[in-house]
C-alpha cells in the first residue's frame, strides 16, 4: 500500500503486487508495481521488426507522457505477439483499466508481457484480476519477491539485484528484477527486467544512463543469438530517497550510473546462467582491436559460434575454433599478431599456438566460469561479453515438440 | 596417365591419383588433379581473416600465373593453418616438388590442405610420395573416385556431381568433387571443391562465372554459420572438347553457367545433407524483400538461427521462430505484411497465424526435405539458401574433448 515504510533493501515511493488471473494454469502470472505518484521513467526495447503489442504500447506511452509513469503491469504465459490489432487493443485495456484503478491517465501505465507467441491474449482476466491486486500491493520485500516470481516462464529461479549509493548526502537505493530466457523456450520470447529506484532524475537522464549501462550489461550477454519480440527493460525513479536531482555530469551521477551498472549486470549473469541447459558462464574478452565496436563484433562472433560454444561445453581448450571465429567477424587483423588466452592461459600467439598442459586446461574448463581471451593486435579497441555453453541438453529442450 | 582416353563421364585433359602418404593413420590423405598442359584456372577462398598456408599461395599462385595452372595437389589430415612461416614453407615445398616431378613452373601448382589445425604439417611425407603418385595417375573413373575419397575428413561419404552441356556442336563435360564439414570436428575445418572441365574458356571468365555460381551455391549453405580457414574452390578448364572459347554474353557462356550451376549446386547440397548430425536438408526461401540484399541477410538470419534449427530437429511448425528470426535480420519491413510458410502450408499472414493442421504438419516434416519461406511483403528481393537441422548429435560430436 502506498505510504506504507519500505523495507531497506528497496528505494522508497514503490509497491509491488502478484497474483494468479488465469493465464497460466497454477503459477503467479500478473504483476504491478505502482509508483506511489507519478514519476519519471525510461525505457529500452527490443530491436527485433517484429514487436509484441505490449513493446509497441509502452513506448507510445513513454513518448505521450514525456516519460513519465505511474505503473507497470506484466502478465507471463503469453507473449501478446503477433496477435494483430486485437492484440493491441488487448495491452491497451489492461492499461485503461489499470489507469481507471490508480485514478491517472492511461499513458502512465506502462505494459509488457512475456510468453506465447501468436495466441490472442485475453484481457479480461487480467482486467477482473486488477482491483485485487492493486489494493493488495505493498512496499515490502516479500511483495517485490512474489513480483519477481511472477514475470517468469521458463526460468528455474527468480533473478534480482540490490545496490545502494550516496548522493547529496542521502542514501539512493535501487532494486531490479529480470527474466530470461536468454537461451528461450518453444515459443516462449522475452528477456524483461524492471528496476526501480529512489533517485531524482530528469526521464531524459535516465534513458540516457540506461541505454549505455544496458550496452555493457543486457546487450553484451547472448545465448543464442536470437533477439525476442518482447525484450523490454523499464526504470522508474522515484525521487523518493531525498536526495537532489542528479545532473549530467556530476559526481552524484557517475555513482548512480556505476550503481545502475553493478545492478544490471548481476541480473543479465543471472539470465546467462539460468540459460536452457547451460553448464557454464563464459566471459568473452577483446582487446586490441581497431575500434570499441569492431571489439564488439569479434566479441559477438566469438560468443555466438556454435563451435565455440560445444567446446566451451565439453570444456575443450580449442584455441582453434576462437581465433577462426573472430577471423570471420569481417575486422582486419593479422593473426600472426593476434593472441588468445583460455582461463587466463595464453594458447596462441604470433600465429602459431604454445605450449600449454593440455589435461591442465580441460580441468580447470570443468569449472562454472571460464573466461576466454583475445587480443587481436591491432589498435586499442576493447570489448566483453557473456555467454553461456551449448550443450545437448538446449537442443533437447527446444527441439521437443510443443504440447 | 596424360594421352589415355578419358571415361565418357569425366571432361578430357586430366588425370587424377591418390594415395596413403602418412599424415593420416590409414585413410588415403593425398591426391592429385593433372591437366594435360597448362589450362585456365579460377579460384575462390574463405573470406576469413585467419587463412590457411595453402590459401595464401594458392591465392599468390593464381596471381603470379595469371590463371594459368598445370595441377592441384590435396592433401587431408592437417589443415596447415595457424602454422606460421615453417606452415607457408611446406606449402611451397609441395609445389616445388610436384612442379619438378611435372616440369612446370611452381606458380602453377594449387595447393589445399584440409584437417587439423595449429600442427606442423611435414611436406616430406607429400613430397616421398609425389613420384609415384603423379606417374600412377589415370584418367578413368575410378582414379577420380579415389581422388575425391582422399579429399575427406569427417564427410560420412564422398561428393561427386557430373553434368554436360553443348556448345558449338561439341560435347563439354564438366566434373566435380567436395569435401565439406559444413559441420566442422573439432579442430578440423574446411570445405573444399574441385571443378574440371574440358570446356575452352579464359581464367577471368572463368572466374566472374564461379564467383557469381558460387554465391548461389556454395555461398548459399550455412551449417552452424563458421566459415573455415581453409576453404578453397578450383575450377580448372582444359579446352580439350575441342568447343569454341566461351565468349562473354554468348549463349554457350549461358549454357556452360547452367551447367556450372547444376555441378555446384549438388555438391553443395550434399555437404549440407552430410553435416554432423543433421537429419533434414531445409530450404529457406525469402520473397518481398527490399533488395536481394536484404533478402540473403533474411534467408542466412533464419539458417543460422539456433532456435529455427532445433525447432527443425524436432520437426515442430514454429513460425513464431522464423518471423521473430526474420525481425531481427536487420532488414525493414511491416510483419503485418508478411507471409510464412512451412512445407508449402500457409502459417502466418497478417501478423496472425493462420489455422492450420499441426499434426499432418509435423507429420509432413519428418521427412528429410523441408521448405521454409517467408515473404515480407516489402519489395522484390529474393533469395534462397540451404541448411540443416541442429541436433543434439551435432553437439555431442562437437563438444567431444579431443582425443
């Protein structure tokens, strides 16, 4: 309930609530959080042509209200994705209806839902759910769990993160919650999360810290390569904390900026590692390269390759397939130059490999983490992803025939 | 042996040989294709930034001859890749030597090394066996069987297309083998094509014609989206069916690229249909697309898509894969104007799926051959490309540690 004291661990001004509305058979399937008035707020969305409704929605809404918001409401079990106009005017009730419950403008609400692909999503029983759930809400810890358990489908646990900074003096806090499906279920789309905070902030401010911290931590993870429909990340600030308004450049936002990064980056480790079948969290490093981007790009290729991937599964030193990957990710380098390191190891330099305790490698590549490395020799260009390994297991799970 | 008559089957002017030189325990692991004389020749080679020794001369050979070549020399079991200077020396040594044994000059020997990478490659074993081989070559049948046999790695069986065609009265034969991994074993890497014909043709048309053939062929398969070190496509041309020279623009130079075509395009299909645990060979055809352009980057989105490919593994009818791996091709277009198919049946239109029979779908593409199209309903742009399904053999295979 608004008003209600917030426990620690969460910024001040949220409330959070989850419930069961029939989507799915038995688990939570709807979630809100509820800003306890307007506040501002940012967005990033999937890049995929192809946009669930919701996605579509909610950047209408943000750009209606100058990125201002009061609410965001998620379903999971259905995507609302390639529903057509019905889908549409589907995400467009749960926000009226939402707004019609908070007493603000439908614009504030902000939608997004995760699930099926191409089934028609019945509004309705997220509308009758609304009342409930929105008078149930609290500030509580527990209600921010029960949220966070409610945005999930294919998931084996519930992922969150929670950093706190000083600014001006008063303590900022920030609280994010995600769901993935990097690797991603039969018909199953999404990456979400959702982070809120008790910092002031301009909207614009905001978008523009989210959409560089989300380079270096949503986008920098891949699973398989394949973007969904649905991808959306929201953060809400709240101003509730007390302390000033951040502005570009000062002290007050780097540390926010490095708080916001701490948080999405525990959340998008969180996705890889829950990755369907995934035995390993793989760091992929690119050092000198001729630019940040083209680092990027080797990085992408490297953590992309299905080569390098089934090696990473059978913890297989194959310095081979790394250094072929990054030769076809179009950056010119000459390999002669180019060295590579598996767990901090270096296996190849100056076009030949080196001599390395084969048995060693593959032992310490049992491990859950495994860090790759490449320097391509050739400019100050520099670049980290995360991956996870390709194992059976993710095939058997997505080639099995939907039921 | 030069001067034998050629079986009916197989282009004039060239004689083959293979033999068991040692690089491999027991499999045969050298061949040799020897023209009658110097004849015209073209190339093609990975775009991949790490090149293979034999690729770098080969290419330099090409060159320095101005597309002229007397023979190509083959050998499995060591790609010569990532092997440094000592790895171009023995590249170079295998031309010298076969060049003497011939009485040609060096340039014009090709060289191919298909198999491990990053292992000192010992020319001695190629060269201790070279006399033998080049005075028992012979241009009957079954020494191209053996040529083509001594070409492979992890190919399941060898790949060989025929074809002819008439131009100026005279019967052209043209001849092909491949090796392909379009799957890559661990460590191994390399597709690798030979072309020959006895068609009379100049090197630079030769080679406008293969390039162009080749990005509808061999260009057009995608395995698990890993380009190799070392791959290399020849076409040599004798002239010795005694058929006019092909001339740019004329209806024989019409002819001859059809035929080209047919030749590339079976040995291309049957790598994809030999890839490491595939079980389908599925045709992704794109239509409606801006450019054809945009149109290939849809087609090699949707190939290489780990989730479209399992989904085929499991013979599941999973539009929602293919739209959502179109989405994120890059390529504009409105997914309310785009059209799926699967297997010929209607899925998708007007950004909702379209009713259809799940159960005879699935049943229908448990079959070996599967078609995928999609049009997106924004331009003229077509492409087609060819792949395989994903399974959980492929990773077993791939994630095996070396032994």
């Amino acid at each position: 309930m608004t008003g209600q004291k917030s426990n620690s661990i969460l910024p001040q001004g949220f409330s959070f609530g989850a419930t069961h509305c029939g989507i799915r058979k038995k688990r939570a399937d709807l979630g809100v959080i509820v800003a306890d008035g307007t506040v501002s707020a940012a967005g990033i969305f999937t890049t995929n042509r192809v946009k669930a409704a919701p996605v579509l929605l909610t950047r209408r809404h943000l750009g209606a209200s100058k990125g201002r918001a009061r609410a965001v409401v998620v379903n999971s079990g259905n995507a609302n994705c390639v529903t057509g106009p019905a889908g549409l005017a589907a995400s467009r009730r749960t926000a009226t209806a939402l707004a019609r419950e908070l007493g603000c403008p439908p614009k504030e609400i902000l939608v997004c839902s995760t699930g099926v692909i191409g089934v028609p999503l019945n509004a309705e029983r997220i509308v009758g759910a609304l009342p409930v759930l929105t008078a149930g809400r609290t500030a509580r810890r527990e209600a921010f769990d029960r949220f966070a358990e409610a945005i999930l489908t294919t998931d084996t646990r519930s992922k969150q993160s929670y950093a706190s900074c000083r600014i001006g003096g008063k303590t900022v806090r920030l609280a994010g919650c995600a769901k993935g499906a990097g690797m991603i279920h039969p018909q199953m789309a999404t990456m979400l999360a959702f982070l809120v905070t008790d910092a002031a902030a301009s909207p614009s401010l905001l978008g523009g810290m989210l959409r560089q911290v989300a380079d270096r931590t949503f986008n920098a993870i891949t699973v398989d390569g394949d973007t969904s429909t649905n991808d959306t990340v929201l953060l809400l600030a709240s101003g509730a904390s007390g302390a000033p308004m951040l502005r570009p450049g000062s002290d007050g936002e780097r540390r926010f900026a490095e708080t916001l990064e701490k948080v999405c980056r525990k959340l998008a480790l969180d996705i890889v590692a829950d990755g369907e079948g995934a035995r390993h969290v793989v760091e992929v490093e690119v050092r000198g390269a001729p630019s940040d981007r083209a680092a990027r790009r080797v990085a992408e290729t490297i953590a992309t390759s299905p080569l390098v991937k089934t090696a990473l599964a059978g913890a297989d030193p194959n310095w081979g397939r790394i250094l072929a990957a990054a030769g076809r990710a179009g950056v010119p380098f000459d390999p002669a130059r180019a060295r590579v390191w598996v767990v901090g190891r270096l296996v190849c330099r100056g076009g030949v490999p080196t001599p390395f305790d084969e048995a060693e490698l593959h032992g310490r590549m049992l491990e859950r983490e495994i860090g790759l490395a490449i320097d391509l020799g050739a400019g100050d260009g520099r670049a980290r992803m995360w991956t996870c390994d390709f194992t059976a297991e993710y095939v058997r799970i997505n080639a099995s025939y939907r039921t």
